[in-house]
C-alpha cells in the first residue's frame, strides 16, 4: 500500500475504507475481508454508528495476527455535539473504547459545526437533532469558537490518546485562521472530492501549508443516489471520458475514478458494503493513467457538492445552517 508523509512523519495509506453506511451487523466480516485484501486504513466515525463493530473487527484481525496495531492506520471524528473544551476528551474516549484502541492515528473535527451539547449517557451517537422525540426535531447549534475545541484536540495529542489530529469539511479560510494559533498543525484535511467537486483551490492550498488530503465521497453521486440526495444523472462512472479510460486500461470504471483520484496526490476513502467491490477499490497500483486522461477526467469539474449542510440541514433537519458559503 503507497503512502503519503504526513508532517509529523507518519504514514498515512492512501486508500482507506470508509464506514459510513455500513450496515453494523455487516462490518465484522468486512473489516477482515478488507485487511486480508491490503486494506490498512479504516475511516470511522461517532456519527457512523458503527465504532463497537469496527472494533470488534479490528479485534479479531489483530488477535487472528492478520497485520499487527502498527501497520493499521484508523481515523476516526469528533461530532458536531462535543466541540466544548471539557466534552473533547470524552468523546474520543469514547470512539477508542469502542474501537478497542488505545490511541487513535487520527482525530478529526468533522464539520465546523457545533450544536447543543447531548451527553454520551443519554444518546450514542447524538446524531444531528437535539430532540428526536420533539414535535418538529431540529439540529439546534451551540456555537463554540474553533480555537477552543482545536486546543483541546491538541490536548489529546499530548495525552498520547492520538497521533494526529485535523479537520474536516473545513474551507480556506478557517484553516488560515485555525493555523495562527495552532501549537499542533493539523496533519489531515479531508473533504468531499471526485470529479465533480475537484476543489483545485483548496488542494493547492493545503499542499502549501503541507496538510494531506483525504478525499471522501471519492465516487461522486454514488453514495448519494440512496438517501435521496442525488439523482441517477449525477454518476460520473457513465462520462464517455471516464468509459474510454476504462476500457483502455482494462479497469471499472469505479477504478478509473479512484485512480484519478490517488494520482492526484490524495489519499481517498471508498466505502463499499460489498466484498468483490473492496477488493476492485484497492486493486489501483498496476495502471497509471496518462496526463491527458487526468486532464480530461478534471475537467468534468462541475462543483457540484453532493454533502452540503447548507442543504440538508434545512431539508432533513430543519435547520438553515450553511458553511461554505
Ligand atoms: N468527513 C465527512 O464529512 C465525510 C462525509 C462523507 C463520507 N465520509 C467518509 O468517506 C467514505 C466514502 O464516502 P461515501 O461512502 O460517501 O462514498 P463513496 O465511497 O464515494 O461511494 C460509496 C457508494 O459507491 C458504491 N460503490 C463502492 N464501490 C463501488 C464500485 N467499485 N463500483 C460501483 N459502486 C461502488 C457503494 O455501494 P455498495 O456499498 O453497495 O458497494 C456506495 O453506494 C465514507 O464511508 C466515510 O468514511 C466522510
């Protein structure tokens, strides 16, 4: 598995396995599939609702000595409901419980959205709304300065519980900001990227301030088409450029996506609730795609952001709550 140095000299693999979506009862059998395959990135979250089965996952890897704690990289995120300094350490206590780890290779902030505060005890994951149980259940934000809940991610760092720690779902200027006061740099942005959504901005200046890429959603509208938020004329696999490529280099076109991907220097994050397709989604080291190919595969750029809060925070939650804009 290629890897790409961090500036804290870490490795951080460059294809991962997203969890999102993944069904609990299935993640077990996956995760040891995925590592026998070369999987040794595992992209999780709070929010994903699934940490305990990624971990009894990665439990039985590590017992069965399939690859050892050392050669795995997990990430995984605080959520929007623990920016407060005195809630950060607790949820990711909580994620490394679950996880059955002792330290985490990353922690990110998951979006730079902070709402009301709900204890661990009372709802795990909180999820986005405050109140499920209220007559119109809506996301109720509780604003939190940036630099408070980043120090306390720093604290972490110092406390040993995590190795790196970074951002999500974050723009060029918050991190402009979040790197004037910063004593730990992050290491880690990851942001929804794929040839709809390129962000060659925001790529070139991460590169500039040495902070590495994960792209999520690296397939485009294919995680989106299920819940409603895309529609079927969105999939880019079905492109003419992307089909050419394909069979010219005898790959999926899920393949081609991803390799565009990673050779533009990011690490990605596919998720699949599917053996055969885990193993399609690592197979991406034995072709190159040319200069042309890369070109033309960009220049599908539409900026079209399918995980957009500013959309589905009103639609789904009931809450106008834009950040990119
Ligand atoms: N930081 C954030 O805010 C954030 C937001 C979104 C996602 N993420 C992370 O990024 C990961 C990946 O993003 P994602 O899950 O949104 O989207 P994705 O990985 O781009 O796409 C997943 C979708 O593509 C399908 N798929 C996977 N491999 C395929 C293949 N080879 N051929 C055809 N279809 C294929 C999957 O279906 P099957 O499962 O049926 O194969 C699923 O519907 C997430 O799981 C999560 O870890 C992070």
């Amino acid at each position: 598995m290629k890897t790409i140095k961090l500036h804290t000299g870490d490795n951080l693999p460059t294809v991962g396995f997203g969890f999102w979506k993944v069904e609990p009862e299935t993640v077990g059998g996956l995760v040891e599939h995925a590592v026998r395959g070369g999987y040794r990135h595992l992209d999780c979250a709070c929010d994903y609702g699934n940490e305990a089965d990624v971990g009894k996952g990665i439990a039985n890897v590590l017992q069965q000595k399939i690859c050892t704690r050392e050669e795995l990289w997990v990430t995984s995120k605080l959520f929007n409901t623990y920016h407060r300094a005195e809630h950060v350490r607790a949820a990711a206590e909580k994620s490394l419980m679950d996880l059955q780890l002792d330290y985490l290779d990353l922690y990110l902030i998951h979006f730079p959205i902070s709402l009301k505060y709900v204890p661990i005890e009372h709802r795990y994951p909180p999820g986005w709304v405050y109140d499920p149980d209220a007559e119109s259940p809506k996301m109720e934000l509780s604003p939190v300065p940036i630099q408070e809940t980043w120090q306390a991610m720093e604290e972490l760092v110092e406390a040993g519980l995590v190795k790196n720690i970074g951002i999500s779902n974050f723009g060029t200027s918050l991190i402009r900001d979040l790197l004037s006061y910063a004593k730990i740099r992050p290491s880690v942005l990851q942001i929804e990227s794929h040839p709809y959504l390129t962000q060659e901005k925001l790529l070139r200046y991460a590169k500039q301030e040495n902070i590495a890429v994960t792209a999520y959603s690296p397939l485009g509208a294919l995680s989106y088409v299920s819940i409603g938020m895309a529609e079927q004329g969105d999939i880019v696999l079905e492109q003419p450029v992307v089909q050419v490529a394909a069979r010219h280099h005898g790959k999926t076109a899920a393949q081609i996506i991803l390799r565009w991907g990673i050779q533009r220097g990011n690490a990605i994050v596919p998720k699949s609730s599917r053996p055969e397709r885990l193993d399609e989604n690592i197979a991406l080291f034995d072709f190159e795609l040319s200069d042309a190919e890369m070109r033309s595969i960009s220049a599908l750029n539409c900026n079209h952001r399918f995980n957009d809060p500013g959309v589905f925070g009103e639609e789904v939650f009931n809450t106008f709550c834009p950040i990119y804009e």
